[in-house]
C-alpha cells in the first residue's frame, strides 16, 4: 500500500507492506539515526516524533501514520552545526556508545518544548522511557538541564 | 575538570570532546545494521527450543521456498572445534564449540543457518525447518553440575582444554600462600559465610550483529560489532580456512559481550556458501538468550582477625556458572581472585579456588569487572561483617589491611590470566587518600551518627562503603600497535587496533598523540580497528586500552616526534639538539620555524623525499591496579523491602585521567550497571531452561530515576609505568556497588544480604523476620 | 514487521465492527499491543483509530472520554484531570513512559484486559462505565467488563461518572520504568469525618484489577483515623493474589497492605 508521510519536513510518498513498523520504514528510506535495540516498547532508542510527539517507531504501523509529520534524529541538526542538546551532551559526556542518543535528542527536544524549564525530577520523568547503559544518566539530565536554561536565558 | 598532575600538559588531562561524539549525536549510519550493501541476505538462526537434546534428524527441504538462498545445518558447516572467547592465542579457554553441532546446550543454541532475500522469507523458511530432538537431561541449576548422576555435556570427542569435562568441570584452579586453616584457628574473629553473586545480561543497546561479503578483488570481509576484531580474524581463519579481513565501525556498547564470536561464522559460512553479501542483526531476545551473560558464582569465604583489627587470614573457595560453553571459563574465575585478593596484601594467608562447571543455560562469558566483581562482593562483605564483629569501623579495619605504594602481593606473581602472573611492586596507590576524603566528601562520619529507622515513615537509612581494585592489562600477554602517518596538511593518521566501543578510546589515544607532537586533537585522525589498515591490537578488554594502547601511541608519537625532528634538521639545516616541536611547527633556538605541512610537504615532493610514518609496539611487564573506595547511601521502605540508592560516591584512583569528563562517564556508567547487578537485574528460566527474561520488558537495567546521584572524584596520583601517569578505569567501578549497597543494607536494618540481586522481596520478608 | 495481508481503515465504528468479525482480524488503537501480543495468525489489521473517537466531553453529572483519546491527552482536559483530588493528574505520569502515553490510548489500555493495567484500576475507582458496540451500542460497567470476556466488541467511549471523594493511585514496581507488580486505587467520599463510602482497586495480582469488597465495607461508616492497621490486616486477608516473575503471592499481599497503607495516609 502508498503512504504519504512528511518526514523531516519533506512530504514522501511511500510504498510499504500493510504490517510494516515505522522504524523499519525509515531505516529502509536512510534514516538509519532510527535505532532498532528492543521491539518490546521498552528502551525509546526508536524514539521519533510524530506531529511533535515523541512516540515509539518500532510498535508504530507505517499505515497508521499516513498524512502525519514525523520528524527523526536526521531532521534537528545539519551537517553544519548541531543542535543545542547535541553539543551539552557531548559536552557533558552524555553520549558514549551513542546508540541511544538520536532517541533522547528527539524525547529532549519535545520535553522542552513542552516544558522549557523543567526541574530535575521533570526532566528524568520525562525521558524514563529512554534507556541508556553506558552513561548510568547522570551526564544526560545536567546536558539537558543546561540546555533548559541557556534556552530561557536567550 | 582537571586534576594536579607532574607533567605540564596541553592536551591530556583535559575534556575534549569526543571525536566520534559529532556523528553520534547526529544519527549517522555508523552502525554495523546501518551498512547496506546491494543483494544483501538476511540471515535468521533456528534456535533450540531445548535445553540439552542430539538431533536425531534434521530436513530443510520444505523451507526451501522461494527467495530462501541456502539453509545450512551442522552438516553443511566445517566440523572444526573452537572457542568463542576473543582471547590471546593460545586461549586459555578451552575448545568445545562448534559453528553447528548435533548436540545443543541450551535453550537457544544454534541448530540452522537460514539466508534469504529477506527478513519474511528466512522467518517463513525457519518455521519450515522439520527437526526431530532426542531430550536429554539437563542440568539448569550449576550448583548440581557435578552431582553423581548428572549428564555430560560435553562427551564430543574433539574437547580440549577443558579440566575434567565428564564431571561437567570446564576449569578448576586453587593456591595457597601460608596455612589459612592454622591461621583461622589463631584468629580473635572469624567470619564463615555463602556469597551468590547471579548472571547478568550486558543490554548494550546495540544488538549484536555482522555483515560479510567478498569485495571486488574476492577478499572475504566482515563488518563486526565486536571488541576484538583481530582475534574474530584469527578465530574465522580457524574455523573456515579462509582470510579475511575484519572492520570495526562504532560498536554501540559492549561491556565485555562483544569479546567473543557471536555471529561472524553464520554469515561467513553463508557469504562461502553462496558467494553474497551476508548480514545477520540479532534480535533483543537473541542477544539476551544466545550470546553471553555474567559468570554466575558462589563463594564459600572464610576470614580471620585479631582484636587490634589485624586482617590475618583470607579464603574463598567458588563455584562458577560457565553455562553451555566455556568461554573465559578459566580466566574470569582467576580474576575473581588475582585482581581482589592482592588488595589485601598484608594476610598471612590466603587461599583461592574452585570450579567452573558446564550447566545446560546460556555460556558465560567477559562482562566488564570480568570476575572481580564476582570476587569482591564475598571480599568486601566478609571484611565489613568482620569489622563489626570486632567492633572497628569498616573504613578504619579495610584500610588498616589494605595495599600501600611502594608494596607488593606474591598474588601477582602466582595468579595471572589463566597462568602465571608477574611480579609488580606497586608505583601508585592512593586507597588512603580515596578512603579518608571520600569519607569526608560522603559524610561518612557524621551520617552514621544519625539514627537509622524512622517509624514515623517507615523507612530505613543506611551507609556503606567498599573497596576495590583492578588491573591494567593482562601483563606480558595483551600487545598493541599504532600507526602515525603524517601528512602534507600538518594532520596526522593515527591507526589504532585499539577497539573503541563508545568508551572514547579514540579520542584519548589521540589526546596522547597531540600531547606528544604538540599539535591539537584535530588534528589527529582517528582510525581505529580494521585488521587490514590499523596495526595489531588485543582489543579491548581488560581495562588495556588507556595503559597498553595508550603507551603504543605515546611510543609513536615519541618516534614520529624523532622522525620529524630528524627530517626537519635536514631541512633547516640545523642540528637536531637545537629544535623543538611547538605548536604545529619545529622551532629552532634561533626562532626559525618549519610548519609540520610544510615540512611533510618538503618531503613528498622537493627534498629528501620520503613519507614519514612510524609503528610502534607496547607489551606491558606489569597491570598496575587502579583503586576505589565507594560509599552508598541507601533507602529502604520497610514495608515493600524495596531499596534505593541515594547516594553513591566513588572516590577513584586511576592515575592521570587522560580524559577527565570521559573517565568519569566510565566511572558512573559502571556504578548503575553495578547498582543493576545489586538490585535490578535477574536470570529467570522456566523449567525447561527457557530465559524468561529475555526482553527489555522483564529483565530491568536500571532506568532513569531509579538511581539517586552517583558521584565521581579523582583521587591525585601518578602512574610513572603509564602514558602520561594513567592506569585504566573502564572496569574498577563494577567491583564496588554489590557489597556497598549491602553493607550500607545491613547497617540500616542489621539484616546481611549474602546473594545478589538483593531482591525487594527477599529483604521484605527478612525484615518482617526482625520484626522492624 | 507483522506478516498480514492488509491494513484497514474504516471510517465509523459500525464498518470497523464489521471487519472485525473476519476471521484473522486484530483490532489495533495505539498499536503497543502488537509487542505484547505475540501475534501468529493475524491477517488483517483493523485500525479503530480512524473512526475517531478522541473526544472528552464535560456533561453535568458525566465526563465522556472517547475510546481512542491517547493517555497522555487524559489531563488536557483540566476538569477531567482534577476530578476526585487530582486524581488522573497524579496518576497518569506513573504509567508507562512519555512514549507510551503518546500511543496508548483509554480504549486500548482496556480493551486487552491486561492484569498489569494501572489505567483499568484507575478508572475502576472511579467507576466508569463503558459504551460498546457489538452490532449494537450498549453500556456495561468496567468492572463487570474485565470480569466478563465479551470478544470482538469494540469499546467506543468511557464515562466517568462526577462522584464526590478523593482518590488516590498508589503503584509499586521494581523500576521506575516497569509495569507494576501491584497497583491499588482508594477512593473514599467523607461525610465529616466517617467514611460515607469507598472504593478500593487492586490491580497486577497479577491478574486484572479487582475491586475489594470486604475492605470497602469495613471503610465505610468509620472514622479515618485510627483504621489503618485494621484495614490493612483485612486487606492482606482477603486479597486474591498469585505469583509470576515479579513477585510471589504472599509477597504480593505484603505490597498490598503496604499500598493501602501509603494510600490511606494520602486520603
């Protein structure tokens, strides 16, 4: 079946199976930021936003997302410059492996969105569903709290 | 953050960022599952649905439907026998595998190999598969691994290696230093107790995964998430004959999971067979189930003190869980000793040993800590119980016995990795510097003075503390290489073997690298791990990279600093003694400069032509230990047993951080991976040996949130053996949270936890017992 | 990827019915179920979420919440969110993650009839009614829906009555990201000091949500004070619990005396 989907802020039109998962869609179009680390809705690594909300890709029907925005990790930066969140967590050493990360980027992004001065326990309630095991997460909450207020400062 | 060190330093010992932090915040496909190569196969393993069974018949004729290119069965794969432990040749583990068997092991062992078109049609072809099992029976509790009647499982013909293989008993090792049963019989104190320390899954978040295929010119290559890709290359050769070259892209954790083969001969046997590009992503639950997971073991430790706190005597006897296979067997078990014990070097006598048996569930392997974790919660446990029966404070009665600089333990030399050890007398120990200021920073003192429960609220607080060390490297076995190239643009190429798995090890190397040619980070480019570029390289493991591969680069980088100091005589004219490297260029006394671009470009193309390029070796005599001492606050519900880790302090000794933001990232992130061994993480079988937890949805690493703030300090030391005075850091912080989060337990509730995971449930009931 | 052979669409709930009576039919909302259910013989999958069904709508004695509202949307309702004592504006950041709550939908976190739902037991306290389709539109109670096995019906709307009281959720699990391993709802309305009536919800026994009749009885007509050791030993009495990899049993009803501990002291 033909979807048509806006990713990144460019409209697509798709061909997909009709039981296909968002995140294999993606990666099958090169948005290989999407990681694949668990199908069971428990680790937020395909994390993606779907009309500004962050949602799961890998138990997201493609079909269900016909005429919706999804924006991935691939669409908050540029190759000239990152974005706010990615420069704090390199700068805190949030990011080790990585693979977690286009994830928490795109969950912190709606967060502060949402909440542009979240507290401490906001923004770890916020991001629970993104799990990491290299950092033990303490760096990612002071990347994304720094952010917050260099955010409000501006 | 930057800590006192000797040197005058520009480059190491500060936080540069990452140099693959750019791509990795951005997404980019630097995955081994982002690679896709034209007509590429999906390859899908059939896995035993049985914990122990012979196939008795196997038919693949019905799954060979359309679009399925080969299905290859023990019968089609070379019957040549190896281990999956990435380890130094020989292995000191033993060889009882093969790519497939006619036997399985456990729930989950390979039985077919599955290439086609695509994801659908290998899962179609897979359920097509008709395969006929005789069930034996199994042993799914290793406790009864050598019990009378209990099955072989490894009776194939072709074992090596393994102790005594019809007992079930992969290896045994024991020592003993002076006579611990006279010593205990003298002691004021003796503690006798039953440690349980439980398997655990790495989750790192990257599955494991591999891709071959033949490049143009017909060699065979591998794209392999893996920590050890020149023993991958050896091991491939071993089992197919063929060569092959092996790249590492960036690995997406591994914690010691991807220091084996886990899927490389499933695609290599297929791209032989087929002659296609082969790629083989394992599912969550494969990683969970079919890879690797933490040596479970039991330790019966005995210790004995005088009334003046003398530590006098020291044994642990264990048992090890080494599941189907005995990957690490061996060498995991030993660590459990050789890197615990020396820290309490002061005993009159020691004794360590113990089997590590077969059991019919998933093969254990390398997990960061490898073994010490394993060794130090008995430790740690036995001396703090000790401590309160003598009524010393547990921080006074560990240092008092604990190691010094300028000592040594004859453990070194008796206990290496898998065989002797050597000597070392120890050039750098801050334990007491960890101990008295992170007892200071923590609070120690002033928090064990509070009371402990509020029955108002019905909660409980309590303070523990542990102490650990380590190792850096396996001595006189772990080598490593590195490559510098310079280049006509003032960069230069660093080629490394070292395996950066998202440790940042790439980024430190090049740290040392720029200190030493006084140029900047950026100018170092990074290539790391691809058997047919970078130069030989263990991998990375054994907390090696910063110490052994770290003094590989700063060797090179010495070199080149000659090399180019020599050309550039020839340039300018002027003798060698007379010119220094500063700042990009080499400057002479009497203020002439030669631009390192302009010097290389001299060289390629008008004068004296040549490329300068050095390769340089580091085999290290000695594994200086780093140290930690570790305090965890914790909170426990008196009503549900559940406990949470305020607070946890590590107050590190790694020498010279090279990198101080990325050393203490390691620092933390193996504190919550200790804290989940602690209290989190559980290996639940059904029955018939089936992982239950074999998803991110039952088996719970820590998540954010449930851990309350982790704390990293640096304690100030100099490693005169190490690259700029480092030792290395990635492993020492799993050793601590197990016995700190139980000591800190018991010192709320009085209630000792001799097994991990402490279980909310298990302390419940304990606690219901006391009557709190 | 699920192996099925189409994706549908319908555009009311009566056509949505329709394709679901098809033999090899999955009706899917929020679409989380798919990584739970380990689906083998699905051929068509049925998307509810195209009906539409997102409204809340406040009513003088009712809030009607259709059946595809997303969990996360509960609390944009600020009547709805305050009802009962903050009760869905506390609760709703417990379930889940901010992922989860984004899909699941009210419908879906009941349709599945799941024994680790925390939304079936909070919306059991609060005594919620829904409106199905079978062929027809009809009303049942949420309790005796979970009781019951009504299959195929589509749960197109939930309403929850404007009753007086405070409630309150009460969740323990082992992570802070994990289903529960029990959860307990309280509601209770006071007339001065007495406990003019209660409801108490105990849900991941681990079977679905139940409400607790004995302890409910022995609340009401009592003054708040001074009952809750009394309340809680009678919990821990009466209680049906069973064991899975969580927790046992009897460790089950421990957590349940200790949640309605927690829970009595909020109220």
């Amino acid at each position: 079946m033909k979807v048509t989907i806006k990713i990144n802020g460019k409209v697509q039109s798709v061909e997909i199976e009709p039981g296909e998962m968002l995140l294999e869609t993606l990666r099958r179009l090169g948005y290989k930021g999407v990681k694949h680390a668990c199908s069971t809705a428990s680790c937020g690594a395909c994390s993606v936003q779907i009309d500004g909300k962050p949602v799961l890709s890998c138990t997201t029907f493609t079909a269900a997302v016909d005429g919706h925005e999804v924006m991935t990790i691939e669409g908050f930066s540029d190759e000239n410059s990152l974005s706010d969140i990615q420069k704090a967590l390199i700068e805190e050493g949030g990011s080790q492996c990585g693979f977690c990360i286009p994830g928490l980027v795109v969950t912190s992004e709606a967060l502060l969105r949402e909440n542009p001065n979240p507290t401490r326990q906001e923004v770890i309630d916020y991001l629970k569903g993104n799990l990491c095991r290299c950092t033990g997460y303490e760096s990612q909450t002071l990347a994304i709290l720094k952010v917050a207020k260099e955010r409000q400062s501006k | 953050m930057k800590t006192l060190i000797q040197e005058k330093l520009n480059v190491v010992n500060t936080s540069i960022e990452k140099v693959d932090g750019k791509a990795l915040v951005r997404g980019k496909p630097v995955f081994t599952d982002d690679f896709d190569l034209p007509n590429t196969l999906t390859v899908k393993i059939l896995r035993s649905p049985h914990a122990h069974a012979i196939i008795k018949s196997i038919d693949t004729s019905k799954a060979m439907i359309e679009g399925v290119a080969c299905i290859l069965t023990y019968k089609d794969v070379p019957h040549v026998i190896y281990t999956r432990a990435g380890q130094g040749y020989p292995e000191p583990s033993p060889y009882d595998t093969f790519v497939l068997d006619r036997k399985v092991r456990y729930v989950g062992d390979g039985v077919a190999i599955i290439a086609a078109e695509n994801q659908s049609i290998a899962e179609k072809a897979m359920k097509l598969i008709k395969v006929d099992y005789e069930i034996l029976p199994s042993i799914l509790d290793y406790e009864h691994a050598m019990d009378k009647d209990a099955p072989i499982i490894h009776d194939e013909l072709e074992i090596s290696g393994a102790y005594d293989p019809k007992r079930n008993i992969a290896a045994h090792y024991e020592m003993e230093i002076g006579n611990v049963e006279e010593e205990l019989k003298k002691c004021d104190y003796v503690v006798d107790e039953t440690y349980h320390t439980p398997n655990q899954s790495h989750a790192m978040m990257e599955p494991h995964g591999a891709i071959s295929y033949f490049d143009p010119n017909g060699r065979l290559t591998v794209i392999s998430s893996t920590q050890v890709p020149f023993h991958a290359r050896r091991i491939i050769k071993r089992i197919f004959g063929v060569n092959c070259r092996v790249i590492k892209p960036r690995i997406g954790g591994g914690f010691g999971g991807k220091q084996a083969l886990h899927v490389e001969p499933y695609v290599v046997a297929v791209t032989l067979k087929t002659g296609k590009p082969a790629k083989c992503i394992y599912s969550r639950e494969e990683t969970m189930t079919a890879s690797n997971t933490r040596h479970a073991m039991r330790f019966r430790a005995r210790a004995g003190a005088m009334k003046d706190g003398t530590l006098v005597a020291l044994e642990l006897w264990g048992l090890s869980n080494t599941g189907a296979y005995g990957e690490h067997a061996l060498t995991v078990f030993m660590v459990g000793g050789s890197k615990t014990l020396p820290l309490y070097n002061k005993v009159k006598a020691v004794k360590f040993g113990g089997d590590v048996v077969y059991s019919n569930t998933e093969p254990a392997g390398a997990f960061r800590g490898y073994g010490a974790p394993q060794g130090m919660f008995p430790i740690d446990s036995i001396l703090d119980e000790l401590a309160y029966k003598i009524g010393m404070d547990p921080i006074e009665f560990k240092l008092k016995n604990s190691i010094r600089e300028g000592e040594t333990s004859p453990i070194f030399k008796i206990m290496g990795e898998g065989r002797e050890g050597v000597d070392q007398i120890i050039n750098s120990c801050k334990i007491e510097e960890c101990a008295v200021n992170g007892a200071k920073k923590f609070g120690w003192y002033e928090k064990r003075k509070r009371p402990r429960i509020d029955p108002e609220r019905q909660i409980a607080h309590g303070y523990g503390v542990a102490f650990a060390m380590q190792g850096s490297s396996i001595p006189a076995i772990d080598m490593g290489g590195a490559t510098i190239k310079m280049n006509d643009d003032g960069t230069f190429n660093l080629l490394v073997g070292a395996t950066d798995l998202g440790t940042g090890s790439d980024t430190i190397l090049a740290q040392i690298a720029a200190e030493v040619l006084h140029t900047k980070v950026e100018k170092i480019i990074v290539y790391s791990s691809d058997t047919d570029m970078t130069p030989f390289d263990k991998g990375a493991y054994a907390s090696s990279t910063t110490y052994v591969s770290g003094n590989a680069v700063k060797k090179a980088a010495e070199r080149m600093k000659v090399e180019i100091l020599k050309a550039a005589s020839e340039i300018m004219n002027k003798p060698t003694h007379t010119l220094e490297l500063d700042e990009d260029s080499v400057v002479s006394e009497d203020g002439d400069t030669l631009s390192f671009g302009d010097l290389q470009t001299k060289l390629f193309y008008t004068f004296n032509q040549r490329q300068l390029e050095v390769t340089e070796s580091f085999v290290s005599e000695v594994a200086p230990p780093p140290y930690l001492v570790s305090f965890a606050e914790v909170e426990i519900d008196l009503g549900s047993g559940k406990v949470r880790v305020v607070d946890f302090l590590n107050y590190v000794d790694c020498g010279v951080p090279i990198n101080p933001v990325l050393a203490k990232g390691q620092v933390e992130g193996a504190s919550a991976q200790g804290i989940g061994m602690a209290l989190f993480e559980d290996h639940m079988m059904d029955k018939n040996g089936r992982l239950i937890t074999d998803d991110f949805f039952n088996y719970k690493i820590p998540a954010r949130g449930d851990i309350g703030s982790i704390k990293v300090r640096f304690a100030r030391s100099y490693e005169p053996t190490g690259p700029f005075g480092a030792k290395s850091v990635s492993e020492i912080g799993l050793d601590t949270p197990g016995p700190a989060i139980a000591n800190a337990i018991f010192d709320a509730v009085g209630i000792r936890m001799r097994k991990l995971p402490i279980k909310s449930e298990d302390l419940f009931f304990e606690i219901k017992k006391k009557g709190l | 990827m699920l192996n099925v052979k189409a994706y549908l669409k319908p555009d009311t709930v009566q056509s949505a019915y329709e394709m679901g009576q098809i033999p090899g039919s999955l009706y899917v909302s929020g679409g989380l179920m798919v990584a739970q259910l380990k689906i083998s013989n699905v051929e068509r999958i049925v998307d509810l979420k195209s009906v539409g069904l997102t409204h809340i709508e406040d009513h003088s004695d009712v809030f009607k919440i259709g059946a595809n509202v997303k969990i996360s949307d509960l609390i944009s309702n600020p009547y709805l969110a305050n009802l009962n004592g903050d009760l869905l504006k506390n609760s709703i950041k417990e379930i889940g993650s901010t992922q989860i709550r984004n899909m699941a939908t009210l419908g879906g976190s009941i349709a599945f009839k799941l024994g680790w739902s925390d939304i079936i037991t909070i919306f059991m306290i609060l005594d919620s009614n829904l409106e199905i389709y079978d062929g027809e539109f009809s009303k049942i109670s949420l309790q005796e829906y979970v009781k019951k096995s009504p299959k195929g019906v589509i749960i197109t709307e939930i309403e929850v009555p404007k009753s007086g009281g405070i409630a309150v959720f009460e969740k323990f699990a082992k992570s802070n990201f994990d289903i529960a391993t029990l959860n307990l709802g309280l509601k209770v309305v006071l007339d001065g000091q007495i406990v003019k009536d209660a409801c108490v919800v105990v849900g991941s026994r681990p079977m679905v949500s139940q409400r607790i009749k004995e302890v409910e009885e022995f609340l009401i007509g009592k003054q708040l004070n001074g009952i809750t050791k009394d309340a809680c030993d009678l919990m821990e009495r009466v209680v049906q619990v069973g064991s899975d990899i969580r927790a046992s049993a009897e460790y089950r009803k421990a957590l349940s005396r200790f949640l309605l501990d927690k829970a009595l002291r909020r109220v």
